[in-house]
C-alpha cells in the first residue's frame, strides 16, 4: 500500500493520479498515512463536474471525522436541534422519530420505500388520521430531518447525490484564523433548495472542518449564514461537532447500537 505525505494542494496531475489508486488522506508535513478506508462516492455524485483537489480533501475530511467504516457501521443517531426539536435517526433501516415539545407534535418517519414516503403523526396527544393533512404533516417533518441532520452530519455528506465539489484555494478561516483549504457545495435535483451553496474551510492541519458559510443562490457573493465548526467530540469513533455558536446548538448528542424498536413505532 501507498504511503503518502504532503503539506500543500498537489497538482491536477498528482490529484488524477491518486484518485485513480484510492481516496488520499491528506497530511501536512509531520507523518506518512495509509489510505486504508476507501470513500466511494454516493449514485448521483457530480464527478466529472468536480475538482479532484476538492474530492481529495472530501476524503480526508471523511477519513479525519471517523473514516467511511465507522459512518457507514453507525446505526442510531440521537440528538437536539437548536433546542427546538429532538431526532432520532435509524440510519440502517431508514426511520426517523422528531419530538417537538413545544408545539405538542411527535412524527414517526418510515424511508423504506424509495417511492413513497409513509409514517404517523400525533398531535396534542391525538394521532393524525386525515390523509391529506398527514401527508403535509409528513413533508413539513421531512424537511425538518433533511435540514436537521445536514447540520449534524455534513462532514460525511460531502459526496452525496447532486452534489458538486469545487476547490476555491487557501484562505485563513475568518472564524478560527487557522490556514484552510477552502471548497464548494452546490447541489443539482436534491433536498428542498437545491439553489444552495456552501462554504467549507477546512483545516490544513487536522482536516477538521471550522466554518462554514451558506449562500442561498449559488450565485450569490455574500453569505446568508456563517457559523463555527466547534466542540468536537467523538461519538463511537465520529467526531461531530455539537456547538455552532450562539443559539446554534446540537446538544444531547448520542450515537448508539441498540434502541427500543418502540422508539419508531410508537408515540
């Protein structure tokens, strides 16, 4: 196996290269790494309209917050939204539980079924029977999760569906004042604004991600929200960050191999 160190983007030549023989963690100066824990892209990734120097560093991104193996072993997520909301994710079997207290409203989620979305709702203590209002209930709740769950777990998303990666340079993280690799998100057919752009700047020297930026419009040149990557911590082997500044918090953050199945069938 190829053992790899470098401390500044390598050309488009050495990208194409290392693209061909695996996903390369990126490293400073300091060690040599073994790229053991390959990143295959999601069905839908835009690679031919990416830049291999963004791939590359998605890749060490998802290798520095737990590697692909860890992710994809995960089971149940648990966490607060903003204190708002709390989710509860069965990323194997595709089912999703949000408790909002302050509006009285428990949603049941059920992804299985590619073509269709189904689950409950119970609302003030009643469950929801009317089709026509479950079925917004159910889209107003997905929206939720699909927003919800990219602010916890973007690091491991950089290669999704519809997604586009672009290297814009080096920069200093106007948050962290710390020497970045900066790249760009945009999306093509995929969540509820795919217009969308994100900025991520991630450290040169741990590859965590620091900030980032959100632009409604790709095109837009000011960012309409910017926050800080902060208070890392690791949940069975993912580092995931929990405090976003300010009101911005993923707090009761749990990342588990067993659950009541109750907890998604159940109000």
């Amino acid at each position: 196996m190829a053992r790899m160190k470098f401390s500044t983007p390598l050309s488009l030549l050495t990208f194409l290269f290392l693209a061909a023989c695996g996903s390369p963690d990126i490293e400073p100066t300091t060690e040599t790494v073994e790229v053991t824990d390959p990143n295959p892209a999601a069905e839908g990734f835009d690679e031919a309209g990416s830049d291999p120097e963004a791939i590359a560093i998605a890749d060490s991104v998802m290798v520095r917050h737990g590697g692909r193996q860890a992710y994809d072993a995960a089971r149940y997520f648990k966490w607060d939204f903003f204190g708002a909301r709390q989710l509860t994710w069965d990323k194997r079997d595709d089912r999703v539980r949000i408790e909002v207290p302050q509006d009285s409203m428990v949603y049941l989620l059920d992804y299985s079924d590619p073509d269709r979305l189904t689950g409950a709702v119970q609302k003030n203590g009643a469950e929801m029977t009317d089709p026509d209002s479950l079925k917004i209930y159910l889209q107003s709740a997905n929206s939720m999760f699909i927003n919800d769950s990219y602010w916890l777990l973007q690091p491991f998303k950089l290669k999704d569906s519809g997604v586009t990666l672009k290297y814009v340079g080096q920069e200093t993280d106007p948050r962290q004042s710390r020497p970045s690799e900066v790249i760009d998100l945009t999306f093509t057919d995929v969540g509820d604004t795919p217009g969308n752009r994100y900025r991520l700047f991630v450290d040169q020297e741990n590859y965590r991600i620091n900030t980032w930026q959100f632009y409604r419009n790709a095109a837009d040149t000011t960012a309409a929200l910017e926050t800080p990557f902060n208070g890392y911590r690791d949940y069975e082997g993912l580092l995931l960050s929990g405090d976003r500044g300010g009101r911005f918090q993923l707090s009761n953050i749990v990342v588990t191999d067993t659950l009541p199945e109750t907890v998604f069938t159940e109000f």
